[in-house]
C-alpha cells in the first residue's frame, strides 16, 4: 500500500489521527526497516521504509502509522530521562501503543497478550511488570530484550540529547498540533480516542498566565493615545446658540503585528 493512501484510509477511519498526521513531515527513507518518528526542528517528521510499508496489507500500513504517531501524542520520545533502562523502555512504549491496535496484535510485533500481560496500561505498568510477565510466558531476558532489536526507536536518542528547555518546546509542539486536530474533530461531530480524552480535555483547559498580557497592553495603549478637541453640529453649544459645540476624540497610534508561523 502507498503511504499517501495509508494517509488518507487513516484520516478516514481516525479523523484524530489523520488530522495529527497532517502536520507532519513525511518521507521515504532506507535507514530503518519498517517505519518511524524522528526529530525535524521542534517538530517531528514520519519516516517510511518503502519497499516493506507496500508490501504490507492495508491494516498494518494504516496501524503503523497510528502506532507511530501515538509514540508522540503518549510524548514517549521525551521519556529516556525517567527510566534507566532504555530498551526495557522501548518495550514498554511499543505495549502500551500497540494494545490499542488490533492489526499489530501479532507477530513479529510485540503486544500484550503475548505476554498474558493486562491491555491498556500505562508506559510506566510495562515497564516495572513487563520482564514478571515475560519470564512467567517462558521468555529469559535476554529474548524479551532483543524483542525490542526489530523496532526502529534508534532516532529517540535525537530527542533525548535536546536540553530540557528544548524539550518542552518539543512537548508544547506536540500539545499544539493534538489540540488543533480535536479542534478539527469536534468541529465535524467527530470523536476523540478514548486514550487520549483526558489528555485533550486538558489542553483546553484555561491555565494562568504566567504574564499579565491584559494590563501590560492597557498600559502601552493608553500612553500612545493622543486627544484632542473636534468642532461638531451634532453637539450644539452650550454658550453661543446655533454654533457647534466641542467634543473630545482620542486617536491611539499602535501597531499590531500577528506571526502565523507554523513554530507559533
């Protein structure tokens, strides 16, 4: 199946997702066997194995895609610098995505039934309970962690060298491209995925400004507001009969700008 194909069954079947996709960069590369996300700025770009995406049946092209861009809505690219063990990690990011995807529930990708494990868990469940789990299914650890080796997560390691300051700008990218794809929904009479309900209710949520924008806007504007005293008929005065009496005007010199960029 053709990715731009994929891409459009997706923003059919997942309004969501499709949507989300949208903003994103999307390319065909030989660097990675199946498919992944990568760092592109503060942004992020899908990346495409051609020959392996079009030999793959409508379902798993269309889940891969999914599974790919839940990785950043779930912001599991941003994680290393809370686990210690990053393929234990990894792992667990690819259970917690895939127990929502029925077309990937099967080999040669990892999920949670495999292991008898609970679906629909946390990225933190997984992985302090993945390898009790693993072991009791009959794997050692050193088979469950090459599970991992088939995955392409290698260009995380991009996200986790920014600093922090860079990474909330990465997570505040993310949270503005979810936000304007559930604006895109709900505006259709689409619906939200439930996984990701809360998270999006929560963006929408009015949060205090860190700035006083309002008061520091009345201030500037009121000292370039300039007044002076007009003649008009349609306040006669009140001294001399027939005449035309005074009102005051303000006329305020200010300059608005508005950035429509795609990094605003």
């Amino acid at each position: 199946m053709e990715l731009q194909s994929a891409l459009k069954k997706l923003l059919i079947r997942e309004p969501f997702y499709g949507i989300f996709v949208l903003g994103l960069n999307k390319k065909y590369t030989t660097e990675i066997d199946t498919a992944a996300v990568c760092r592109n700025g503060i942004n992020s770009e899908l990346l495409v194995n051609r020959e392996w995406f079009e030999s793959q049946n409508d379902e798993i092209c269309v889940g891969t895609i999914q599974h790919e861009l839940m990785h950043l809505l779930f912001q599991h690219v941003v994680l290393d610098d809370y686990y210690e063990n990053h393929e234990l990690l990894n792992i667990a990011c690819d259970l917690e995505v895939n127990s929502y995807i029925p077309a990937l529930q099967h080999e040669p990708f990892i999920y949670p039934a495999m292991f008898n494990m609970p679906e629909r868990m946390s990225v933190k469940w997984y992985y302090e309970n993945a390898i009790e789990y693993a072991k009791k299914a009959g794997y050692d650890l050193e088979t469950f962690i090459k599970l991992q080796a088939i995955k392409n997560h290698k260009f995380w390691k991009d996200f986790a060298d920014l600093s922090d300051a860079e990474k909330e700008l990465v997570k505040q990218q993310i949270n503005s491209q979810a936000k304007h794809s559930a604006e895109q929904v709900m505006k259709q009479a689409g619906s939200i995925p439930d996984c990701f309900k809360e998270y999006i209710n929560g963006l929408f949520k009015d949060r205090e400004a860190i700035f006083n924008w309002n008061s520091h806007f009345r201030r500037v504007i009121g000292n370039s507001i300039e007044s002076f005293i007009k003649s008009t008929r349609y306040r006669p005065s009140k001294r001399f009969k027939g005449n035309p009496g005074n009102t005051l005007k303000f006329k305020p010199k200010v300059l608005v700008a508005v950035d429509t960029s795609g990094s605003v």
